[in-house]
C-alpha cells in the first residue's frame, strides 16, 4: 500500500497553513475521496485557528521588542540618575565610609597597584629564514601588554646587555646579525604592574 509523506516536521507554521489549505482544495469534490476523515470542514478550521494564533503570537512578539527596548531606556535613566546620586553622596561624605553606608550604598574597596607580570619562560632561538637572522619564541604570559628583548655578545656579563626591540606577541625575529657570531638574548614581559624579571637566556650562531 502506498504511504503519504507529509514532511511537516520540516514546515515552518504558516506552510502547514498554506499546505492544509492546498490539500483541502485538492480533495474537495474529488470522486476519488469522496467521505475525507476527519471532514475538510474540521481541517480548514483548525488551519484557520492555527493562522489566527499564529499572528497573534507575531503581534506579541514585536509588542515584546518593543516594550523590551523601552524597558531598556528606563533602566540606562535610573542608572544614570543613580551615578549621579552616588556623586552627590560621595561629595558630601569624603572620607566617612560611615556616611556612605548611611545613605544605602555601599563603600568601594579602595584599588590594589598591581604586581609586575609574571616572567617569560621557555625562550628559545632558532635560525630565521635568511642570513644574519634569529627566530626568538617564548611561552605567551597572561595580562601581558607587550614583551622587550636584549641581546648581547658573546659572552654576557651584567653590562653587555642591551635593548634590542619589543614585540606585541610571544615571538620576534632579530635581523642584521652577523653571520657566525654567537649572540644571547633574553625577553621581559610588560604589563600594567610594570616589567618582569628578565627571563632565563637563550644563545644562538646567526646563520
């Protein structure tokens, strides 16, 4: 016996109006379906109840947007009015936490300094794609800001270290080096604290 496929798990709602709709008109006055079960009657009423719910429910989703948005104007005013109000207290208070508490607010907690960021680990040099080139790489460190690297001859002392660039990201490469000379580096991190410990050294031969 051969099966319909409906397929209306894929519809959206308003297609499986228009497809109940195109099905009634097709079976109605068929001779081939001549008592339909339940009635085109019934069908074509619950097509239109469906349509009827169905713009109601679009009315009251726009109605819901745009109640939504003014709720959000209220709520941005109220904020606004409370900043003011808590300058206001904040003026009239200075130093007297007691007062601020006396007013229904809440006192902030005075701002920490930050510490320096933590320092580079894991450098390394590498050749870099050209002559008197060095690939430098390092672990990323969190909060950091930027990274600066020295270098310095062979071999390093306390004094022989100089800057050589900064880099955004947790890798540089050093040109205009020297092919055949041994170079060190080493790489600090920079952040909102400050600058790191300078990071264990890394040497190389440029290439």
């Amino acid at each position: 016996m051969a099966k319909v496929k409906l397929n209306l798990r894929g519809l959206t709602t308003s297609i499986k109006i228009v497809k109940a709709r195109q099905i009634v008109t097709s079976l109605t006055g068929n001779p081939s379906f001549t008592t339909p079960n339940p009635s085109l009657a019934n069908v074509t009423t619950a097509a239109t109840a469906l349509e009827t719910a169905l713009e109601d429910a679009l009315l009251a989703r726009n109605n819901a947007v745009t109640k939504t948005a003014i709720m959000h104007e209220k709520e941005d005013a109220l904020e606004l009015l409370l900043r003011q109000l808590a300058s206001y207290v904040e003026s009239v208070a200075g130093d007297d936490d007691l007062k601020i508490l006396g007013a229904g607010m809440e006192v902030r907690s005075p701002a920490t300094a930050a510490g320096p960021p933590a320092t580079p680990a894991a450098l390394s040099a590498t050749e870099g794609d050209h002559d008197g080139e060095i690939d430098l790489s390092w672990d990323p460190v969190s909060g950091a800001k930027s990274y600066v690297i020295e270098r310095s001859p062979d071999p390093p002392t306390s004094n022989s270290w100089a800057h050589q660039t900064v880099s955004l990201k947790s890798s540089a490469s050093v040109g205009g080096l020297v092919s055949g000379t041994r170079y060190w580096f080493r790489v600090g991190t920079m952040g909102t604290g400050g600058q790191s410990g300078w990071s264990d050294p890394a040497t190389k031969i440029a290439p």
